[in-house]
C-alpha cells in the first residue's frame, strides 16, 4: 500500500510535464540599419581590420595604462552601485528558486514512539508494550496541468537573467566613469599648470612693464592690461585647484575607497594610449550589449506571464492535504499494507468573469510594453554608436587643425612681444596674442580629453568591459 501511494503521487507529479499555454517566443526585428552610417563625418571611423570587437576585448586590455587598471580595479572591489547590482541578481536568484518550489509537493515527515509497562488481562505480572508511528503528509500542492505555475517560474527566470544583464551593464557604466573621471582629472591637472606656466609669464612681464612704468618708458594703461592678465590667470589657477580637487572627490566615489596618491594621473600625456576597437560591420553587434540583451529578458518575462494569466481560464487541481499514517510494533509498522492514507484533493472551476479577462489584458499590454522597451533600448544603443562613431571620424582632424591654430597663434605671440619690445607696437596687441594663445592651449586640452573619453565611450557602447572572463566583476 505504501509503494503504490508513492507511485500514485508520483503519476500526478507527471502533470508538471504536461502542456504549456505560454505563446511561442520570437525575437522582435531590429527597428535599425543593418549597416553603421555613412557620410563625411564617419570617413575615419570605419572598422580596423586588425582590432577586435569590443565584446572580444577585457576591460585590462583596452585600458594599458597600469595606474587606471588598479583604479578600475579598486572600483569593481568596492563600488555600492555596482555591489547592490549583484546583490539585486543574489535576490532575482533566490525569487526563482523560490518560485520553482512551487512547482513541487512539500513532504512532512513525523515519528513517534511510546513504551510502557501494562497489566493486560489474562495474564500475570506487567508486559512492556511498545508503540511506534510514522506520518507522511503533503500539503496544498497544486498540480500543475495547464502550466501556470511552469510559466510564472519562467518569468522569475527570466527576470533573474534580466537583473544578471543589468549588472552587466552597470559594470560597463562604473568601467566608463571610471577612466573619465580619470581622464578629466588629468585634464584639470594639464590646465592647472598651463594657468600657473602662464601666471608666472605674464608676473614676469608685469613686473618689466611696471620697471618701465617708473622711468617712464611706458604709459600706465601698458600697466594696467598686464595686471589683468596676470590677475586672469590667479583666477584660472584657482578655478582649476578646486576643479583637481572635485575630481578627485568624484574618482574616490567612484572607486568606493580612496585612491592612493601614487595612483592619480600627472598629466594626459603621461597616460597610455588606449587600445583600438573596431565596431564591426554589422549593427548587429549591439544584440549583445547587456542593456538589449536585460530588455529581451523583460519581454521573455512578459510573455511567459501571459501563458500564467492564460492557465486561469482552466480548472485548478490541488491537494490540500495527503496524510499517510502508520503504527503499531516494529514488524507491523513496515508492513506492506500497514500505511492508511488520506487525500483531500481540491479543483478551483475559474469562473469567466471580467478580472480574468482583463488578467490576461493586462500581461497582453504589458508584452506590447516589453516589446517597445526593447525596440527603444535597440534605437538608443544605435543612436550612441552613430554619435561615437562620427565623433571618431572627425576629432583627429579637429586635434591636428588646433594643434596647427596653437603653433600659428605662439608664432604671432613671439612676433607681437618682439615688436613691443623694439617700441614699435601696443602691449594691447601683445595682450590679445597672449590671450588667443591661452585659448589655443586650453582647447587643445579639452579637445585631447574628448579624442580619449569618446574612445572610452564607444568601447562602452560597444559592449565591452562585460566579459564574463572578468572574475572580480563576477564576485
């Protein structure tokens, strides 16, 4: 009797292999080109033949300067953000789990044992009688015919591989912010000491014009205009020692620790270059990014839901309870026929009112919901590679102009300073070729930081920095 219960609950346990009302999954088109943009702007922003893709480069390869990679290393050890996104893909995981169980029966299993002396009648004297008990139970476990449980699993599961996806994609985040806030305090540093190299030249002509002054060799209003520059330039020095200092707030942040001293850049020259990748010659590659890939994961979610709302429809099969017993001595306790069992099975008839109706309306909806989310996270990844890629295409060109315009604008610096010297031209002249010459040298900074940064970003939009290789961002 004992085997041939378990092998009639093993029979229903059969149900859970039965069919599913959840509709068949197909991948939405890309609403994008197949190819990447074309035109002026992307002339020089093609594919390199010899770098790799994005996705197929580590994080550790493509960032070569030594000091960034222990600062990207400190940030993915210590980062909240990043922590409480794998914390996030920990709760997804158990909620699955959690969500699975229900597909299976709960089993109590209770022993008891008594022993005692007793007068029994007919004889003499005290008998020990001894008393055994065994209970199996089973407690409202819905058999699951028409696969709702089995779909509603499938959505935690999917939801699990969205929230792995998500932190996925908050690494590639941390890794881009990292190397800009990097990048930018480098940059502040540069700007920094061009404002003090320029403070001490222009104190250096102030104080010959003000010796001038005093003989009378040069008129007050000479005077007066290289004080203002001179003044310009403690404002600079000033405005860039707080901007240096925020910096290193942010990459601190960012990093979740302090960054030793010996870590921080010197200037951007000093940095290593950047490895080169190339963006493929399909937009196809973006299928891969971990933010599409999340969005493909909801909508899994959202259509697994849908098979959930549809099983509503049909009856419910469930046990409420299934208590097996057995007692008696030890032979009989494991006599074949010795368990008793009772079943308090339980079928829930759904009744086709407007809220099952509207039940499954609302997972219609919100697959059409998923569905344009994905489509927009498509759109959006291509419109970030599009701005990356013209941005490649012409900020060389841009660099070589301004380092040409800051050779021109010190030549006629020189020239403007001989000429005044020799008395034969205003200072005001010399003012406004040191002032054009200052502007060349900060925009030839600003527009090196954005030839790096837009590197960094077009590896991040790309995919890359999410290998799964990556062990520290794994833990």
């Amino acid at each position: 009797m004992f085997r041939k219960s378990f092998v009639c609950l093993a029979l229903a346990t059969l149900g859970l292999a039965g069919c599913t009302l959840t509709p068949a999954y197909t991948r939405p088109p890309a609403p994008i080109p197949t190819a990447w943009p074309s035109g002026p702007a992307y002339e020089q922003a093609g594919a390199v033949p010899e770098a790799p893709l994005a996705t197929d480069l580590a994080w550790q390869n493509f960032f070569r300067d030594a000091s960034l990679q222990e600062v990207i290393t400190l940030a993915l050890q210590h980062n909240r953000d990043l922590r409480l996104a794998a914390q996030n893909v920990a709760r997804a995981r158990a909620m699955y789990r959690i969500q699975r169980a229900e597909l299976y029966p709960t089993v109590e299993v209770g022993a008891r044992a008594s022993r005692e002396r007793v007068q029994l009648s007919g004889t003499a004297g005290l008998t020990t009688v001894e008393q055994y008990g065994v209970n199996l139970g089973v407690s409202a476990w819905e058999i699951d015919f028409f696969g709702r449980l089995r779909s509603l699993s499938q959505q935690a599961l999917e939801n699990f591989f969205a929230t792995e996806q998500a932190r996925r994609s908050a690494q590639i985040l941390l890794l881009a912010e990292v190397a800009n806030a990097y990048l930018a305090l480098a940059a502040d540093r540069d700007n920094l000491e061009l404002a003090r190299a320029t403070l001490e030249t222009q104190q250096q002509a102030y104080e010959l014009i003000r010796h001038r002054c005093e003989v009378g060799l040069a008129p007050e209003l000479d005077l007066r205009q290289a004080q203002t520059r001179v003044d310009a330039a403690r404002v600079d020095i000033a405005r860039y020692t707080a901007a240096v200092a925020r910096d290193k707030n942010a990459l601190n942040l960012l990093a979740g620790t302090p960054v030793p001293a010996k870590l921080l850049p010197v200037s951007l020259k000093a940095i290593r270059p950047l490895a080169a990748v190339s963006p493929g010659l399909s937009s196809e590659v973006l299928l891969q990014r971990p933010d599409i890939l999340q969005a493909e994961h909801g909508l899994k979610a959202a259509n697994a839901n849908i098979g959930a709302a549809r099983a509503a429809f049909f009856p419910r099969v469930s046990l409420t309870s299934a208590v097996g017993t057995a007692s008696g001595d030890l032979q009989g306790l494991f006599a074949s026929d010795s368990f008793v069992w009772n079943y308090a099975p339980r079928l829930v008839l759904p009744i086709f009112d407007a809220r099952t109706w509207a039940g499954l309306k609302v997972t219609q909806v919100e697959r059409d919901m998923a569905v344009t989310q994905y489509d927009k996270a498509i759109q959006t990844a291509f419109r970030e590679v599009a701005d990356a890629l013209a941005t490649k295409g012409t900020i060389s060109e841009q660099v070589a102009a301004q380092q040409s315009l800051l050779s021109a604008t010190a030549r006629t610096y020189e020239l403007a300073k001989a000429r005044y010297d020799k008395g034969i031209d205003l200072y005001l002249n010399v003012l406004d070729a040191q002032r054009s010459l200052y502007n060349a040298q900060q925009s030839l900074i600003a527009l090196q930081l954005v030839k790096l940064t837009n590197e960094v970003r077009l590896y991040a939009v790309l995919g890359g920095g999410s290998t799964a290789s990556n062990q520290l961002a794994a833990q």
